[in-house]
C-alpha cells in the first residue's frame, strides 16, 4: 500500500534540502518526504562545490540569481551562525589583467552597485595592498563573499527535516511521476509514493523528471566538467582571498579562478568542458544514453556553432596542464606546473533552450500538483535558502 505524503521532494542535494526545511518552518503540519538516489544526501552538484558563498554582483538586476544570490549570502551567514557551521567572511577580488577587460570590469562595478552591493574600485597599488601576488590593472573588491562547506550546511539541513518530523529516503531512485485524481503518484525502484504535490529538484537530472508525467521543461540539462588543480600546502600563502578574472560577458562561466576553502586548502580552476556523462567526473566516464541525447538536441550544436572558439579553449586547457597554468599566470604570475596537484571535479547542471541559448537565471516551472527546479547551477547554494522560500511561497495552499 503506497503511502501518503502533503509534499514529496525529489533529489537531496541543497535546493531540495532547504526547500524540505523551509517547509518544515512554513507548513509546520505538513507531511514530507524527500527522496535521494545516492546513498548519501550532496552527492553530485552541492557535494562538488567550491564552497563560495556568492555576492550577486555578476547577475542581472531583476534577476532570480541576482536576488537570492544577495539575499542568500546573508541568509546563509545567519543559517551558519545559528548553527554553529564554520564559515569565512574571506572577500573577494575581481581582476582584469587586460586593457580590452575594463570596460567590462566597469560594467561589473555599475552591476555591483545596482545589485546593492558594498563594493570597492582598486588600483594596482590598492590591490597589491591586500593581494601581494596578484597582478592587474585595476580590480573589484567584494568584502560580503565568504566561504563555507555546503555538505556541512545539508547534513544539518537533514538533521533540521528529520527533528521536525519530515521523512528522507536514500537509495531511492525516481522513475515515473503520474497523475491520479487530484495526487501525483511518484513511482521508485522500490515502491510507489503519493503526494499532494511533488516538487522536484533533481539537478542533474531535473529536466527528465519534469517530462515523467507530461511535456513540462522546453530545455535540456547539458552536463558541463568543471576541472581543478590545487594549490600545494606551501604555495597557499600566495592566496589571500578569493581572486577572480573579469568573465567574459557572453559566456556563462566565471574564468579559472582561485578558491580559498574552509579546510584550509586553495583550488584553481575551474576550466569548462563537456561531460560525457550527466555523473561525468572524469574524462573516461561515458554513457552512451547521455552522450546520444546531447549529439541529438539541435540546441547543443547551435550552442557549438556559436561558442565554439571558448569551447576549444576550455578543452585545450583540459588536457594541457600547462595550458591551465598559463591562464592561471595572468592573475598570478609566479604559478608554476609544479605548484599544482589534481583536484577533483564538478559537473555543472546548465539548462540549454532548443535555440541553443543557455537558460541563464534560475528557472522554476510552477504546475497544480508538481514544482520544477529546472536550472539552478552556481550561486544556487548561496541562493539556496532564497530558492526554498521562493518555492514554498509558491506552493498552492
């Protein structure tokens, strides 16, 4: 006999989880069940992350992203303090180390400002102040970004769910989502689940779950590698704070960069690549399935055609560690091969429109009886307490 649940989560990473809390907090009756395929909860996208907590300062005025990525940053400092999770305000820089970068590191200062930001304009001199090693022209100082461990910020998501009488099964893969009468039956390997509303936050895989009962998600999730070295004990003193190129502006990714990490440890990276799988971690990892879907969405070679030169870049870079380096040279020029040691990987769940235009804010379909998270890449762990508000405000009552 399938049991009944008010709202039925899909996916334990920290979109799904905040959203479960929020619940929790909101709808303190409601019956909730949250539902992982892995055997633990953060395993792909959150588990993966760089563990920065955002600013906002590259997104659209307006925007989702720009919104709760401000917001969230200081959402996620008080869910922190709160809880006694170790986080850093470190701050982070922004470099352009081209004349042709600063009128986009303009722009960005202006979107800074627009987004509500504290930001500051630095000179080469003013930047060497606070970053000896680093060389630029100008940069951005963004004091409100910091650093935390997401895995950390799930488990006591979790332990918040669970204390409150919310239910979370792992090892629990979803395979059909129907409707009947005024529920939605969530079919799994092991058993069949009723809700009132299922809200899915799948990540990965979201955009096949959002088509399990009907034609929803007019996209398709384009898994993207994002590779890392990292920085040897006895070269971290070179990274006081988080430091940033100038991105390119057309492009949805933030440049290879430099990370400071709560443990202590510094990251570089990361490049972009195509997975070969949606759990695509190393460059061996290929399904067949995943890859066809890819060839096949005539989005991806609209996307190619139009990228392709970034795109050769970023797979030079993969397999040229000294590719790598040299990019990471423009911010600090000191950085040698031997300063790095491999790191592991993350994939990146970008949602990508038939025209071959990558879905750039975060985008929530709203259904009756079913909630869809069907792109929330980077900053949605910043932004992932705002997303759960958002989504459970939504929620018809």
């Amino acid at each position: 006999m399938s049991t009944q649940y008010d709202y039925i989560i899909i996916g334990g990473g920290i979109v799904g989880l905040s959203t479960a809390f929020e619940i929790t907090q909101k709808k303190p009756n409601a019956s909730i069940l949250l539902l992982e395929k892995e055997s633990s909860l953060a395993a792909h996208q959150t588990g993966h992350n760089s563990g920065v907590i955002h600013s906002g300062i590259y997104y659209k005025p307006g925007s989702f992203k720009a919104k709760f990525a401000r917001d969230g940053n200081q959402s996620m400092i008080e869910f922190c303090e709160k809880h006694d999770i170790a986080y850093e305000l470190c701050g982070k820089v922004i470099v352009a180390t081209k004349v042709e970068e600063l009128l986009h590191l303009d722009n960005l200062y202006q979107r800074g400002l627009q987004n509500g930001l504290s930001i500051k304009r630095l000179n080469p001199e003013q930047l060497n102040e606070i970053e000896p090693h680093v060389s630029g022209l100008e940069a951005i100082q963004v004091p409100s970004a910091g650093i935390v461990n997401y895995r950390q910020v799930c488990e006591t998501f979790a332990k918040l769910v669970t204390s409150s009488g919310g239910e979370i099964l792992l090892d629990t893969q979803v395979t059909n989502l129907s409707y009947q009468n005024q529920f939605v039956i969530v079919k799994t390997k092991q058993q069949e689940f009723i809700g009132k509303h299922v809200i899915n936050c799948a990540g990965l895989y979201s955009d096949r779950v959002a088509n399990m009962a009907e034609p929803t998600a007019d996209l398709k999730i384009i898994p993207f590698r994002g590779e890392y070295f990292e920085l040897k004990p006895e070269k971290r003193h070179l990274v006081k704070h988080l430091i940033y190129p100038v991105p390119n502006p057309s492009f949805p990714f933030l440049g290879v960069h430099y990370t400071r990490m709560i443990g202590g440890h510094v990251e570089a990276g990361p490049n972009a690549v195509l997975a070969l799988s949606r759990e695509g971690y190393q460059k061996s990892d290929i399904n067949l399935k995943d890859l066809i879907e890819v060839l096949q969405y005539k989005g991806f070679w609209q996307l190619s055609a139009k990228y392709w030169k970034e795109g050769l870049e970023e797979m030079v870079r993969s397999f040229s560690k000294a590719a790598f380096v040299k990019s990471l040279q423009q911010l600090i020029p000191e950085i040698t091969g031997d300063d790095l040691t491999p790191a592991p990987a993350g994939i990146r769940a970008q949602a990508l429109k038939p025209n071959g235009e990558l879905v750039d804010d975060f985008h929530i379909i709203q259904k009756a009886r079913c909630t869809h998270v069907c792109n929330a890449p980077s900053p949605a762990a910043t932004a992932s307490i705002e997303i759960g508000k958002h989504i459970v405000e939504s929620l018809p009552s």
